[in-house]
C-alpha cells in the first residue's frame, strides 16, 4: 500500500492527514500549537502513533500553511490550492468555500470541476478570524468550545459596534460590567466575525454550495450567523480544520502518481 501525508502549519495549530491509494483517510492529527513550535513534530509523531505508519513509510510528503516554508517536505503549495482540494474531495458539489483560520479568513469560488476561479481574503484584520473569538473567549474565561455552545443559548445577539479587535475588547468588557447576558454577548461576538466574514463573501458572490474550512467551521454560533446573514445553508465537516492537510496529502498522491505511471 502506497501512503501521502500532508501536513498544515497553521498560525495556532499544525494538522496532519495521512491517505492511502485508495485516497481513504488513514489518519489525522491536530496540535494545538502552530508554525515556529514543536508543533508540526508532534502532529507528525501523533499520526504515527495513531496509524502505525512511519514519516520514511510513506511515498510523498506536501506541506501547506503559514509555516510551509521552514518544513522539509517533498514540495510546498498555497494554502488555497490546498482547502480547495480537499473541500472538494468532502463535498463534491462545493462551489463557495469560507475558509477562517487563526489568523486569517479567505472565501473561494470554485468551478463545477473544482479549479479555483477567485478568492478574496482578510489577513490585515483580526477581526473576522479566529484571533478575534480566541482572545473574546479569553476576556469571558471560557474555552474556544464554550464560547460556541453558548452562542447557541441567544436568540437577541448583543451589537458589538467597534470593528476593531482592540475596541471590540474593551467594549465586550464594559458590556459585562452593564450587565448584558453572556449567552448575547457570545451571540454578538459570534456575529460580528460572520458579518466580516458574510461580506467578503457577497463581494465575490454568493454560489451555493457553500462550505465552511478551518478550524473555525467548529464554531456553530458562527456557522450560524453567517446562514442568517447570506440566508444559505452552509455546510461543513468534521474535517473542516483537516481541510488543507487533506489537500496537501491528496496533492501529494496525485503526484506520487503522476511520477510512477
Ligand atoms: P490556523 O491554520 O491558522 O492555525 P485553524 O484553521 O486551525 O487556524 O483555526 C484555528 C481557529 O479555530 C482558532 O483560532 C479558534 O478560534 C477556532 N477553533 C479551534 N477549535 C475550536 C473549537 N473546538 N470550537 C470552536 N472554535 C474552534
């Protein structure tokens, strides 16, 4: 059996999907700590761990992600290429795919066979990425998690005016003081990263199917609020955050293949 790895090294995590021929999935891991840590090691060491399968057992490996350039692999492609790939393997029909990651958030538009027909994306910004909801969910003493769950508990999101992370923080703080429930604040929290993000999205045109990548697709008060905002269903996966590993662990057979035939 021949097996690929891809591995993503993200801004806050580092995934690794491990694939065989047959293009099934063997394996995955995620770590909580991205580029310029262990933790593109440890998602390797895990997936041994869980597969059995050793780095020097398998054919090809592809990195993708912020880190891509400081791992040894056996060739690198855009983080792009890579969620692309792999949300189409997840979802055939895919046609709009809403990418937010730690650091950053990306819409894609795909065509019917699955090439890449534009994208826009938010890197300057905290606001509408991950990072916002990360250190949200610092000032209310919750986990990543929680903050999702109660999201869900507020049917009246509280408006969070300020557009910027910082002012965002300070005003969520003085809406604790003032007394506003925490399920509306979370609520509110949740949307203003999905109204950033609902933007970009009708900006390159809303074409359903429309999925969700990155680690963010856990976060259903998001998911939520974003299906409100562009009236769609939106869909996404267990996978999600693996989206780009998949990719790249794809990419990798493809090529495997290509030079073997
Ligand atoms: P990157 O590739 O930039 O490291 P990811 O795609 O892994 O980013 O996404 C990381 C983000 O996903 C975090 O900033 C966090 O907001 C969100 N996230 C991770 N796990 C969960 C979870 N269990 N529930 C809700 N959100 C989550």
């Amino acid at each position: 059996m021949v097996y690929t790895l891809g591995i993503d090294i993200g801004s806050t995590t580092s995934k690794c999907c491990l694939i065989d021929e047959n293009r099934e999935i063997v394996g995955t891991s995620l770590i909580k700590s991205g580029t310029g840590t262990r933790g593109p090691e440890k998602a390797m060491e895990a997936i041994e761990k869980e597969s059995g399968i050793k780095k020097e057992d398998t054919a090809k490996i592809i990195v993708t992600g912020y880190g891509r350039k400081n791992f040894d692999g056996d060739g690198d492609m855009s983080e792009l290429s890579c969620h692309a790939k792999g949300m189409k393997f997840l979802f055939p029909d895919v046609r709009t795919i809403i990418d937010i990651g730690g650091q950053d958030s990306k819409v894609m538009k795909l065509s019917e066979d699955g090439k890449l027909l534009t994208f826009l994306m938010n890197d300057k910004c905290a606001a509408g990425t991950g990072r916002f909801l990360d250190v949200m969910a610092g000032i209310l003493g919750m986990d990543i998690d929680e903050l999702s769950e109660t999201a869900l508990l507020s049917d009246t999101p509280a408006k969070i005016s300020s557009t910027c992370t910082v002012f965002a923080e300070s005003e969520v703080i003085s809406r604790l003081s003032s007394g506003t429930a925490i399920p509306d604040l979370v609520a509110g929290i949740c949307e203003s990263v999905a109204t950033k993000v609902s933007s970009l999205v009708k900006r390159v045109g809303v074409m359903e199917k429309v999925c969700m990548s990155g680690g963010v697709a856990k976060n259903a008060g998001v998911r939520r609020a974003i299906e409100n905002n562009l009236d769609i269903k939106l869909y996404h996966s267990e996978l999600s955050q693996l989206a780009g590993a998949l990719g790249a662990a794809l990419s990798a057979m493809d090529k495997y293949e290509k030079e073997n035939a």
